[in-house]
C-alpha cells in the first residue's frame, strides 16, 4: 500500500467493509485484463464476423438499387 498517494490510503480507509471488498472485487476482475478483453465488454464487433450488417442510402430510389 505504499504505492499509494495520502488521498488514495484515506479514500480507501473512508470505504466501509462491503464498499472495501466491492472495490476490491472489481480490481481483482480488472488485474488481469487484456486489451482484447477489454474491446470485448465494450462492445466492439470483429468486422472479419459482424453480427449484422446496416446499410443506409440517401433516398427510396437508392433503396430499390441495395434491396
């Protein structure tokens, strides 16, 4: 914990037991995250699989021309 700034230690000695182990928890879970895994919770497609494909045109006649 000596890592750690004189505002961190006091942030964390603030923190109840539940509200200690909630953090804890999370930076448990996160520790050993990856950059893949990351884009993974956010949301992120893999364009070489998209789940579903949009597609948008500027008018009805446009429309006819995709469909």
């Amino acid at each position: 914990m000596s890592d750690l700034s004189d505002e961190q230690k006091a942030t964390l000695a603030s923190m109840s037991e539940s509200e200690l182990m909630d953090y804890m928890n999370s930076y448990n879970e996160n520790a050993s995250a990856t950059y893949e895994s990351n884009l993974q919770k956010m949301g992120v497609v893999d364009l070489d699989s998209p789940s579903k494909i949009s597609m948008y045109v500027d008018g009805f006649d446009q429309k006819e021309v995709v469909g």
